[in-house]
C-alpha cells in the first residue's frame, strides 16, 4: 500500500494533496496512468511546485471553487502555461470567500458536531447549480480531450473528492478502490501541513471555541460523508448514471468517449 502511495502522490510545497488519481481497475481495463490529476488550490505554490505541474504536461485545469474563492486566492500558474482553467461563473459555496467545508463551521464545537455537519454538508454537494455546472464541463473535457486534467478546489477534498469520486464510479472503478482514493486526502503530502493551513482559515473566521478534533474532523476525509453524497443522489435519482445523465449531461455517447480517452486493456 505505501509503494502505491509514494506512486500516486506528487511531492510539493504549496500545493496540498497533489496526487494521480487513475490506475484503478475499471469497466473494460484500467484507469491510465498520469491523465487524471487531483489537488488543493495553487495560490501558495512554490517556483519548483510550478515546474513540478509543467512536467505533467496538464493541458486542462478544472477550478471547483466559487468566484470569491479565486479573487481572495488566485492560482498560480507557470509561466508556459498555455492550457485552459474551465470553471461555471458563481459561487459554489454559500459564503463568499470560503470553502465549503468553512461554512458549516461556524455551528461546531466538538468532532462529533463537526462530522454531522460535514454529513449533511456532502448531502447538498451533488445539487449545487454552480458546483453543477463545473463538474458538466469536466464531464465534457474528459469526453474531449485525451490529454492530462487537474481538478481541485480549495483543499482538494470535498468538491474534489465527490467529482473524482463520480469519475471513478463512472467509469466502473469498484466502490473500495474509489473510497480507498477518496480517504487518501488524510495521509498524502504533508498532510499536517495540510490541516495547519485549513485550521488557519476556519479559526481565523470562527474563533478558538473549536477544538482541535472538530478541526481535524473539518480538514478530513471520512468514508461516511462520501457516501452519504451517493446516497442522495441514489435516493433522487435511482443511479449514480442516471444522475450523471440528467444533470452532469453524461450520455452514453459522452461516457463512452470517456471510456476511450481514459481507460486501457
């Protein structure tokens, strides 16, 4: 498991859990190699962390944070950067400047407060019109272009790990494998890092009340809280394509043009 750790994990500085997210086994093959790319936001990444990203020859760049995340933390970018950031106009979360973990925050004292409310936080994740929007132009760019995608919010977790986490489900990666992705958040990178520079955020809004467990909660990743997103969906949907279909614009045509760009024998 720490082989296929070290493999999947980018080492950085500024950029939190920057990690590969294919080479799972999937409908018909196996989910490439170095295509599919995951992490926080770039706004403190280092001169090296910006070559580091060049070499991966990412041509598509998929920003899941809001409109007032990008003005008070804009990403930095190499200097050669020559690809596209796609992103739906508005906020994905529903205070201004925040990531959504950040806006449940205000209501938590204890870890056990802090994992209900991130409960039901990922319950409304997957109906978010501008959260929405982004994940269908990611649906599009993966259908499209065969070349390597980075997807990330604000700590590559939560908008991140369910959009990842429907790509996985998507192309048939089977649920342990998706989840054993999903909770790679709480060990990739310097993962104190990580949390210390999440705790700033949340503490500098919310005060000292909190304590460090509900902080650790917040900045986390826990299998319930992910599945608890697919189960809402499932509830309003039926399937997890038939959502993708409906409100992602997933067609048949579209999945199977993912299939081919991502997936090998």
């Amino acid at each position: 498991m720490t082989g296929e750790h070290d493999q999947r994990v980018v080492a950085t500085t500024g950029i939190h859990n920057f990690r590969d997210y294919g080479g799972y086994g999937a409908r018909g093959g196996r989910i490439k190699r170095g295509k599919l790319w995951r992490s926080g936001q770039h706004s403190e990444a280092t001169a090296n962390d910006l070559d580091v990203v060049r070499r991966l020859e990412i041509s598509t760049i998929i920003d899941l944070r809001g409109d007032s995340e990008r003005a008070v933390a804009p990403c930095l970018r190499h200097p050669a950067f020559a690809g596209e950031v796609l992103f739906h106009p508005g906020e994905t979360a529903s205070e201004k400047g925040r990531a959504v973990h950040e806006e449940v925050a205000s209501r938590v004292r204890s870890a056990d407060d802090a994992r209900a409310a991130m409960v039901r936080l990922y319950e409304t994740l997957p109906f978010r019109p501008v959260l929405v929007g982004t994940l269908r132009l990611y649906m599009k760019a993966l259908a499209s272009r065969e070349t390597p995608s980075l997807l990330h919010c604000f700590a590559g977790k939560d908008r991140t790990g369910l959009a990842a986490a429907l790509v996985h489900t998507l192309l048939g990666v089977h649920h342990d494998d998706m989840i054993a992705d999903y909770l790679l958040t709480n060990t990739a990178g310097d993962s104190e890092a990580r949390i210390e520079a999440g705790a700033r955020h949340v503490r500098a809004g919310f005060g000292v009340a909190m304590s460090d467990d509900a902080v650790r909660v917040l900045m986390g990743a826990e299998a319930g809280f992910l599945d608890g997103a697919f189960a809402v969906i499932r509830d309003a949907h039926g399937t997890t394509e038939a959502y993708a279909r409906d409100v992602l614009g997933v067609t048949p045509e579209v999945l199977a043009a993912m299939e081919r760009n991502l997936v090998e024998a």
